[in-house]
C-alpha cells in the first residue's frame, strides 16, 4: 500500500488534490504587481460566495494557520476596558483564552465538560451577569474530541446583545451541516487546508456588517494581526505584509474545485458519507467512541485505544500501511487516538482503512 500516496487522517493539515499541488507552480509573483491584486479579489469574493455568505460578510485573508485568524479576530473584536466571553469545552476553546490573556483582554468563561456540548442558555446567563462582553467566542468543531457545539443557538442569543459572535470555524469550513449562511456569526474564522482542500499557510476571516464597523473602533493590540490594517489595506486589492502567494495560488484553485465539484452541499455530503463508512469499520471493529453520536463531526473520530496497544505502536504500524493517524490531546492522550476524513481522500483508500487498522491493532499487540 506504501506504493500509494500517505494518507493523512489528522486534522490538518489535510491531504489536497494534484490539481491543488500544481496550482503552487504557477510560478512567482510579486504581491505587489497587479496580478496578485487580481488574486486577491478572486479569493476575497470567492470565499464567502462559496460558503454561502456572499453579500453579507467580507473577507480578510492572512498568512498563518488558523490560529493567526483566530488572534485575529480575538484581539480586533474587543475595545479597550471590555471583555470578552469564552465558550470553552475544549483545548482550542482554552487556547482563545490564552490568546485573550496574552493581550491583557480580560475574560469570562462558560465551561463545559469535553465530551459535552456547549449549553446556549449557560451563554445567555454569563451575557445577563457580564454587561461589559464585546465579544462571544466559540469553537464550532472542537477538534479535541470531534464535539459539534451548537453554534447556531448561541449565535441567537448573542445577536440580541451588542457582543460579536465569533465562530472558530477552522474545522467545520465546508465540513459540517450548519450552513454558515444560518448562523448569525459576526467573525468566522477559517483556513485555506482542512475542509477547502487548500494547502496549509493562508488562514481567513469572515466580517458581517457589525464587525467590520467594531474593527475600526479596537485598540491595535498586534503589528502583524491588526485586522483594520488588513481591512484598509485589501479593500484597495493591498496586503501589510508579505502574503504566501503560492498558497493563495492553492487556495483559488481550491476554491474553483469545490464548486465545480457541487459546493457546499456537495462538500459536506462527502463528509457525512465518509463518516458513515469509517465508523462502521470502527464499530465492526470493536473500537469504541468517546463522543455519543448526536454530538460527532463529519471528520474527527476520537477512539479508545484498545486493549494492550500503545498510540505510538499503533501510529507506526499503520504509517507502514500508509495512513498517518494522531494523538488525543491534554488529558485524553494516554488513552484515546484520532481517526480524522478531512481533505482528498480517495474513497478506495477508505474502504482499505479497516484492514489495516486490523493489522496494525494485531501487530502492535504482538499477534
């Protein structure tokens, strides 16, 4: 099977398509030739007409992971003496607490358990009894576990407040049911990889109306992560910085694959589908799931290990059969491992999956 290409099943990056690759041999460019203005716009309009957010929000992009948009929108939504309110049930709902920390941002907290999704009604109480919140944060799909929060109902809530709602929504781009287009989320945050199929590098927000205007009135809290320099700056087809401009090569070639592919619909009716095929080899397999499943994403899988089989045993069996597998996080990663079906994934290599998980389980017990 090594003959084939290594497969990626960790949560990013993800494995993209050969036209994707090719895309980054377009050749070189200066950012600040027109051509790169032309790019620039491509990509900006495309994003959120591809998303289903076309005429209501506005793209930033920016060179980083997802978690440069995340700080980003973290640090441009809150103005100097407010707060900001953290829905965490997850290591990535703890990191934008970290990254509020970092900027003196002071923070609130809604806390869950991380196999449990978040309660809406446990936001709308924190709101009630913190009048100084700009801003909600919360992470769609908490990639710790596979958990899916319920973004659409906090979102309601938070709409009736003057808070922004800002969506994580690095794995659930393109992956998950929730169409963004329903979910009244002032800050979307997503990545170029993972469900757009793009190469890692270029990560994105996406502005409604009322967090375009709270952009302009935060404090600049960072040089490189201001989001009103971006904001000024690509309105006139202009970037701060130095932009990975091979990436965004990548990135609009992706964003033309997904739609000529279905969109939306399509994109995450492959994922449903992928779902459904690995965890009937998980169940076939006797592997148990730690989330219950009317909580599961369309992509990560956390798992059991099973019995007498170390992460790392079983890692490299299967990295022999050409399928990278990854770690739980924090206090799950002594027991549990992460099967994820995030990007180009060709379905013949999916339905070999459950072999090699076979023999990778026995080999690694010594069988």
């Amino acid at each position: 099977m090594m003959d084939e290409e290594l497969i990626l099943l960790n949560p990013g990056p993800a494995c993209t398509s050969q036209r994707v690759k090719d895309a980054l041999l377009r050749g070189d460019l200066c950012h600040r030739e027109p051509e790169f203005t032309e790019l620039l716009a491509r990509i900006r309009e495309g994003l959120p007409r591809c998303l289903n957010l076309a005429g209501t929000h506005e793209a930033l992009l920016v060179t980083g992971s997802g978690t440069a948009a995340m700080e980003m929108a973290v640090i441009s939504s809150v103005r100097e003496g407010r707060s900001v309110l953290v829905v965490n049930n997850g290591v990535y709902g703890e990191r934008m607490i970290k990254i509020a920390t970092a900027h003196g941002i002071p923070v609130h907290e809604v806390r869950s358990e991380w196999t449990v999704p978040a309660d809406p009604e446990a936001v709308r109480a924190a709101l009630a009894e913190h009048d100084d919140v700009d801003a909600v944060v919360c992470v769609h799909h908490e990639t710790t576990t596979g958990l899916i929060n319920p973004i659409r109902e906090i979102g309601e809530i938070v709409a009736g407040t003057d808070a922004l709602f800002v969506i994580d929504a690095i794995s659930g781009t393109a992956i998950e049911d929730q169409d963004l287009a329903e979910v009244a989320g002032d800050v979307i945050c997503g990545t170029a990889n993972k469900g757009l199929h793009g190469q890692p590098g270029m990560s994105f927000i996406l502005c409604g109306e009322r967090s375009l205007r709270r952009i302009t009135e935060a404090p600049v809290r960072s040089l490189y992560l201001n989001a009103a320099s971006y904001l000024q700056g690509q309105r006139k087809g202009d970037v701060p910085f130095t932009p990975a401009v091979q990436v965004c090569y990548a990135l609009d070639e992706a964003i033309a694959e997904f739609e000529e592919s279905g969109g939306f619909a399509a994109r995450t009716r492959l994922y449903r589908e992928r779902a459904a095929l690995v965890r009937g080899q998980f169940e076939r397999l006797g592997l148990k799931v730690l989330v219950d499943e009317p909580y599961r994403s369309n992509t990560v899988t956390m798992i059991h290990l099973p019995d007498n089989v170390t992460y790392a045993a079983l890692h490299d069996e299967l990295k022999k059969r050409g399928y990278v597998v990854y770690a739980g996080q924090g206090q799950l990663s002594a027991d549990f491992f992460r099967i994820c079906t995030m990007g180009e994934i060709p379905w013949h290599r999916l339905e070999q999956l459950e072999e090699a998980l076979r023999e990778s389980i026995d080999a690694a017990r010594g069988v």
